[in-house]
C-alpha cells in the first residue's frame, strides 16, 4: 500500500522512511529472550532462564521437554513457583501409613510426561548450586517412619513446585531449582498397613494418586487416603 505524505520535505520523508525500518527497542528485547531459550538437547545447553518459558518443563537430569497444549493452563497473573499444600486426611477407621524418614516420599508426574515421570527426584549431587559445595551436614534421621494417619486426621505435605535440576558450579556438580510451569500435574503417594511396611518401604499397600493443575486454588489440594 502507497504511503502518502502531507506537508513534508524530501528530507523529512527520507528521515520517516529510515525510522519506519530502525528495529525498535522491543525487537531486540526479543531477539535477546529468544536466544535465551534453551533447546533442551543436553544439559547445559543455551543460557537456561530462571524461569522457563510456559511451553517447557524441566527436568532433574538437565533437559527440557516441550509442554503440549493440551497440558497447559491458563497463562496466572502470577509467577512461579506454584507451591502447593496437599492436605492428606484419612476418612476411614483405619489407620494409614506413607513413608516419612527425613523426608515425605511421593512422586509428581507431569502431562508433558504422561505421568511416568518423577518431578522430586534428585540427579547426581544433591547439594544446591548456591551453597558453592559447602553442604551443611544434618544429622541422622529417624529410625521410624513418622507418616503414621489415624482416621479423620489430616497432614500438610508440601510440594514447591521447583525441579531440582542437575548443574555445575566453578567444576563442581550440583543442583539447582527451577520452577515449572502452569499445567497439569499428579501426586503420586505410597501408603502401606503397618508402620514397619513405611519405614522398609514395602510392601506397598496402594499407590494413592490424584491430577491437579497448577496454579492450584488457594494453593491448596485435598488428598484422601485409604488402604
């Protein structure tokens, strides 16, 4: 389409037309973001965001995974993380363990995986990136499982909503958090009959599992468990 200038020099429509093909200050910001993104071939690949971008999932050993569109949510106003307090109660008469040493054992699968995955896992080192290999050291954990449910009780169990992914530092290999992103999700929990089942970690009563998405409202999800 012809553009048509009123009232304006020779001058002053050669000065449009070079600004009319000037990249703007946003352009670049794009240009900058989109080399941003890793590709998620190999671990270490690209300058990793801090913050994936809504369409990838990151993953313990280092990589990305593309997120479809049928496991995404809505773009939230808020930014992640998404934590997330599962509130796991007991409805029947009968009492319930889960395994609980120094920490809840459970599982979150993600759609992008078809749930097979396992978001709380830990690759390699388990010691975080930030702490430049000075790890503190804690003491031992409780002979017992102490993920004990009587009937009607109820227990927080919380999930940050981060993978902790496998990094390096200064030569030094570690792991790092990063969020994932709005979408579908499951927990996956263990729950075992006896106590000695908890703390030995079999044999598994049943697998208790249920989907939700994140951002989860009130950032809160009933659990209810049985045998």
């Amino acid at each position: 389409m012809k553009t048509e200038l009123h009232g304006t020099s020779p001058r002053d429509a050669t000065r449009g037309r070079r600004s009319a093909q000037r990249p703007t200050a946003a352009a670049f910001l794009l240009v900058a973001l989109s080399a941003c993104i890793p590709t998620g071939d190999k671990p270490g690949s690209g300058e990793l965001p801090v913050v994936p971008p809504d369409s990838l999932l990151p993953l313990p050993d280092g990589t990305f995974v593309p997120v479809p569109e049928s496991c995404r949510g809505p773009s939230p106003s808020a930014r992640p993380p998404y934590t997330v307090t599962f509130k796991v109660s007991n409805p029947t008469d009968t009492t319930v363990f889960y395994r609980d040493l120094c920490t809840t054992e459970f599982a979150i699968g993600s759609c992008a995986k078809d749930f097979k995955d396992d978001l709380t896992a830990r690759v390699g080192n388990g010691c975080a990136c930030e702490l430049r290999g000075s790890c503190p050291v804690g003491g031992p954990c409780p002979s017992e499982s102490m993920g004990r449910l009587s009937p009607g009780e109820t227990h927080p169990i919380v999930w940050s909503a981060v993978v902790w992914r496998k990094s390096s530092l200064d030569g030094i290999e570690c792991v790092e958090p990063r969020p994932v992103p709005p979408g579908d999700y499951e927990i996956r929990l263990p729950v075992y009959g006896t106590q000695d089942a908890a703390t030995a970690g079999t044999p598994v009563t049943r697998v208790v599992r249920k989907s939700f998405s994140l951002p989860a409202p009130g950032d809160m999800i009933e659990l209810l468990v049985s045998l």
